[in-house]
C-alpha cells in the first residue's frame, strides 16, 4: 500500500511530489468534523464554506415510494 500511494502522489503531483514533501501527502484533503448534510448546509449558512458539489441520485424505490404514499394520504 505504501508503494501505491507514493506512485498515485507522484501520477497526480509530478516533480512535486519529492521525498522531502512527504510526496505531496499532505496537499490531500482531510476529513475532519461531522461532513453529514445537515452540518454542512449550517456551515454554508454561516459562510463557512466555499463550495459544495451535491452528487448522487434518488434511490430507484423512492419514485414507488412517493405514489404509494401519496394514495396513502389521499384517502
């Protein structure tokens, strides 16, 4: 494994990705804090964050899911 992440630094970060820098280990981001929705858009609405990119897709059941509640409540 360690072999592996020292060729991925240097595929992503080239020359500058030397020995003495910890081959770029520490130009990764780090996950630190609760990263959970909820805590992110209070961060956001703070002005604490810069950018988020919201990736993923409905689960297939929840099309099915929205109809049958929607019969549910309609009777």
């Amino acid at each position: 494994m360690p072999a592996f992440l020292v060729s991925q630094l240097k595929a992503w970060y080239g020359d500058d990705a030397t020995r003495s820098n910890s081959f770029a280990y520490d130009y990764l981001p780090k996950i630190i804090g609760d990263h959970s929705h909820i805590p992110m858009f209070v961060e956001m609405n703070k002005g604490n964050t810069e950018g988020f990119f919201a990736m993923g897709r409905t689960p297939p059941s929840a099309g099915r899911t929205r109809r049958f509640s929607g019969k549910r409540w309609q009777s």
